[in-house]
C-alpha cells in the first residue's frame, strides 16, 4: 500500500485504483504518477492520470523513466511482448504529449532520476550522430529546460519560450500561472 496525501492507493483492482485517481486531488495526481509501480494497472491508472491537464512535464517525464523505456525503445512495435504492450503504448502517449507541449513546466518539483533523463538525451544524441533513432526520441530542448535548475532562470528568455507556447491569453491560464507570469516578464 502507498500513500499519497489522504488516499493511500492498495495494490487492489483497477476500478479501485482509477476511483482513488478520480478523486484525488491534482497534486495527489502528480504524486501518484510519480510513484505509480508500472506492474500494477499502469496502462489504466497512469494512462487516465497522465491525459489529465494538471500533469506537470517534469512529473511526466518521471513517469517515463520510471516505465523503464529502454527495454523497448530499439525494438519494433510489432516484437515487443504481448504482456509490454500495454506499457510501450503508455510510453507512446506520454513521448507525444511530452513532444507536443502538452504537459507545461511549472515550479516545484524536479524530475525523479534526473541523471536518467541526462543518459538518455546523451544517447539520443549517439543514435542521431550515428544516423539511427529509437521508437521514443524526446524534444532535447524540453527535457533539458526540464532539467534545468529553476533557480536563476527567471530572466531567461529563451527557457520561458520552450516552456511556454506564446502568444498567450491571460483568461486561459490557471491563475497560479496568471500570478507568475506578471513576476516574470
């Protein structure tokens, strides 16, 4: 049993653990998602977790180290066990959101396994110089700007433009992000 917050997520069924993820709260979303063991219901659990839009890009790539892409990231769709492919299709979808900018930097947490993060950009880096790719290539920019310190970046253009797609409207920010920005700019 694991607890996050209030809820405390058993080792049940899936409808158990998709009713606790529907009524958590969103930082008890991203913490779930950060600690989510992936031999659970993970294509269901983390699946639904990872669609929603409080899911922060430095919570979503932890949970994409934390599926352990490597094992699969050279192998064609089709070769990938039967019993991964639940979790190579999670993969997937978080790599394209993660691509996307579906998922924004926000203050607060770092990555989990930080150095992982830096690996796999290194050999991203490798494959492309050597003229081959793996099934999930990250945005670099994204993922370093993740990586990077937060502290003493706030003047730096650049980070803000990767992280956030202008132009912006106010109206359609969270207000946590309102309240920011203005700090910001």
């Amino acid at each position: 049993m694991t607890l996050f917050g209030r809820f405390q997520v058993p080792a049940g069924s899936r409808e158990q653990q998709l009713s606790l993820a529907h009524a958590a709260t969103e930082e008890e979303l991203r913490r779930i998602a950060r600690a989510y063991r992936w031999s659970d219901h993970a294509e269901a659990v983390l699946g639904w977790i990872m669609a929603q839009r409080c899911i922060d890009l430095a919570t979503a790539l932890s949970v994409f180290f934390n599926g352990d892409p490597g094992r699969f990231n050279y192998l064609p769709k089709r070769d990938v066990p039967a019993a991964y492919r639940g979790a190579a299709r999670l993969l997937d979808n978080v790599c394209l959101r993660v691509n996307s900018g579906f998922y924004r930097q926000r203050p607060g947490p770092l990555i989990v396994g930080r150095e992982r993060a830096r690996n796999w950009l290194e050999v991203q880096r490798a494959d492309g110089a050597e003229g081959r790719r793996g099934r999930w290539v990250l945005d670099a920019a994204l993922v370093e700007a993740a990586l990077a310190s937060p502290a003493g970046h706030e003047d730096d253009a650049r980070r803000r433009a990767l992280l956030l797609d202008p132009p912006h409207r106010p109206e359609g920010m969270p207000a946590a992000l309102r309240q920011l920005l203005p700090r910001m700019g």
